[in-house]
C-alpha cells in the first residue's frame, strides 16, 4: 500500500460540517474534544480552527478529533476520508 499524507483540511472539513449540523461554536466543540483528554493541556479553539491552514499537526491532538468525530457519527466517516490521494 503506497503511502499517504493525512489531509488535516479533509479534518477540519468534517469538524466544522459536524460543526454546522448540530448547532454549535467552536468552543463547545474544544469542550466536548478536550472530555476523554486525561493527561496534557486542554485542545484550544484555536488549535482546531487553525487545522484548516495547518501542513502538519500533532498526533494525539488529531487523534482526539477522530476519537469526538467516531463517537458522535460512528457510522459517517471512514479513516480513508483524511488520506490525501
């Protein structure tokens, strides 16, 4: 399997849309994000909105994004959504 860079617009894409369908700010979203976090600082907004400019991120931040994004729409996304071409 070739390899492939993972798309963070393709991310934050599906957040803002997750975003937009349920009604709510972006801070709301950092909150709900930041709930399972246990160890490290909070996710700040900025952080989230800044995935739509961003070439590279970090792991356990994007991670966290998946893991909000999977247990709000389990069955809408697919990991192959984030994989550029």
């Amino acid at each position: 399997m070739p390899y492939r860079d993972f798309d963070l617009k393709a991310l934050y894409d599906a957040l803002e849309e997750r975003c937009r369908e349920r009604g709510m700010t972006w801070s709301t979203v950092a909150k709900e994000v930041n709930r399972h976090r246990t160890t490290g600082r909070p996710i700040a907004v900025s952080t989230i909105t800044g995935l739509r400019q961003k070439a590279v991120g970090e792991g356990e931040v994007i991670l966290q994004m998946i893991l909000w994004l999977k247990l709000i729409f389990t069955d809408s996304l697919s990991f192959k959504t984030f994989l550029g071409n």
